[in-house]
C-alpha cells in the first residue's frame, strides 16, 4: 500500500485510479457511518478512512497473530468516541 501511495504521488495514471477508489470507498464508509447511528460528516469519514488505512499497513508489515482482534478494538474505539461526540451509545462490533 504505501508503495503504491509512492507511485501515485509520481504518476498521475495511478493518483486518477486512487482518486476513484477514494470516492466509492468513501461513499462506502458514509453510509457504514450512517447505518450504525453514527455522525457520517466529511471529517467522520476521513478519521474511519484513516484508521482503517493505518491498520492495513500495520497489519501488511507485522502480520501479527492478533491483528485482528486489535484492529477490532481499534475501530470499536473509533465508533464508540464518534457515538460520544453524537450523544448516543452504540454497541461494539463483536
């Protein structure tokens, strides 16, 4: 991933083809916001894209046995300060 990251900063080919993949993921992770309840606002959406961009690296490099299970409780912390900043509580993934 951060290859290719490198890649598109140098060929505008592959930054068009991460530009598209960024507006349907996007698009994708709005309406996963939105389906749990929780704020889907441009700023939501970039903080869940980035951590779940980070957590794909690290999980790339580390292959960890546990990856997963920490990846888990990494976004139910995620979800559960966005469900805090709406006022609501919402249940963890697992």
């Amino acid at each position: 991933l951060s290859a290719l990251n490198q890649l598109a900063d140098q060929e505008p080919a592959v930054r068009t083809l991460f530009n598209e993949l960024l507006v349907e993921f996007t698009a994708e992770l709005r309406l996963l916001l939105k389906t749990l309840g929780l704020p889907a606002g441009a700023t939501q959406v970039d903080f869940v894209h980035a951590l779940f961009v980070g957590l794909s690296i690290i999980d790339l490099a580390t292959a960890r046995p546990n990856g997963r299970a920490r990846a888990e409780a990494a976004f139910n912390l995620a979800f559960g300060l966005l469900s805090e900043q709406h006022g609501g509580k919402n249940e963890p993934l697992s």
